[in-house]
C-alpha cells in the first residue's frame, strides 16, 4: 500500500436534464459534500469542476478532483457515505448512468 500522497479523478456525466438537479437531496453527495472533504485531516484536496459541454460533445459532467496522503486515507473515503451515495444514484439510473474513475497514482517525488 502506497505510502505517498495519492490522486484520483472521478467523471460524473449527469443525464441529459439533470445537471441542474445538483442542489436537490438525490443527486450525488460527492458532489455536494466536497468542502467538508478539504477539511479532512487525511485530505489535501478535494474540488468539484463542471465540464465544458462545447469541449464534450455537448454532454455534461463533473469532474471531482482529490488527493489524499495516502492510500489508506484514498480507501476509507471510498468506503464512506459520500461515495456509497455516489453508488446509489448510480444503480438508481435516475440521475446518473455511470461514473468514470481515474485510478489514481502517487505523487512524483
């Protein structure tokens, strides 16, 4: 397991329609819980981007940005409510059909 800070990419395109939905209590939480992440002890970062729709084939999307110390810090936020919100949303379809993670790696030194 990585001891070094760790970074990962999440791509969250919304159904068409729904990416005004971003402020009701359905859509992901991981889009609506990111500041108290930067908070976080074991987070160095942690930011909400909205995608270009002209740079994306006029689709939406959210891109969510983190880095973490480490791994271990990487996968106990994986395991928490943010994230299994995220996994709702996505099995529910309503919102969301599918998320995109980019795995992520340690920092170069």
């Amino acid at each position: 397991m990585s001891t070094q800070p760790i970074d990962q990419t999440v791509v969250i395109p919304p159904n068409p329609g729904k990416a005004d939905k971003a402020s009701t209590p359905g859509w992901p939480a991981v889009c609506l819980r990111c500041l108290p992440h930067q908070a976080a002890p074991d987070t160095l970062r942690c930011e909400v981007h909205r995608g270009f729709k002209d740079e994306n084939g006029d689709l939406e999307e959210f891109v969510v940005t983190e880095t973490y110390v480490n791994e271990e810090a990487l996968n106990q936020c994986m395991g928490g409510p943010d994230v299994l919100a995220l996994a709702e949303a996505t099995e529910s379809g309503e919102l969301i059909e599918s998320v995109k993670v980019v795995d992520g790696k340690p920092d170069a030194e």
